[in-house]
C-alpha cells in the first residue's frame, strides 16, 4: 500500500495530466472535500469530478508543489497552480490538507488565496 505522501503525489500528477479518472481514483468514493474549517464542498465521486471537469479544461492549468509535509496519515502541500481565470491568466497559492486512509484520499480541506493576474483576458473583436 502507498504511503499518504505517495497518494497525494499521485493525486498532483493527475491533476497536471488532467486526467480525471485517475485523479478521482486517488479519492475513495465516499470523499468529502471542504473550505478551510469552513463549508463542505463536494461529497462523493460524483460531486468530486463535477467540482474539477471544468477545471481541467482550463488551457494553463498546471499546480507546482511549494512546499509538502506529513504527519501520520496527514499531508499538508502548498501549492502555486496557474489558472486561466475569467480576467485573464494567473496563479494562486493554495494550502491543500489530505487525509489519507487505505491508500486513498478520505477527506481534503483548502485555503485558497487571492488570485495574482499574469496577463490580461485577450479580448477578441468580431
């Protein structure tokens, strides 16, 4: 069985690829995520994957691994992940706390913080 670390090695790898299926093969089907000691997000594979699809068709997407560590079945990671926002490209720092039992994600909590534009939207002209 993989370690937690591996798990969520495994998770970040997927969400590069854009590879949903194997994304969501890393969480176990009755997952939960949820805002920082805040607001459940998504329960389930299905409310999982329908959080994401969208997500994974952004063009730029890419999260870069800041900083991991772990304690037990806990992995802490912080993350730079380049988006494609409505104003234009950018990047966001994320804190991204998994708990991982059975060699899958059971529950994940996030932080997220302001978007940092990199360039503006391209505007086209018809």
């Amino acid at each position: 069985m993989d370690h937690p670390e591996q798990v969520v090695q495994r998770q970040l790898d997927a969400y590069n690829a854009k590879d949903l299926d194997s994304w969501i093969g890393t969480y176990a089907p009755d997952a939960e995520q949820y805002e920082l000691h805040g607001a459940l997000l998504a329960r389930g594979h299905d409310e999982i994957r329908g959080r994401i699809r969208a997500r994974f068709t952004e063009p730029d997407l890419h999260a870069r691994l800041i900083h991991r560590t772990r304690l037990g079945p806990i992995v802490v990671d912080h993350e730079r992940i380049t988006r494609n926002f409505p104003e234009g490209k950018g990047t966001i720092e994320m804190l991204c706390i998994y708990e991982v039992d059975g060699g899958l994600i059971r529950k994940a909590s996030f932080h997220v913080g302001s978007p940092v534009l990199l360039a503006p939207a391209v505007e086209t002209l018809e």
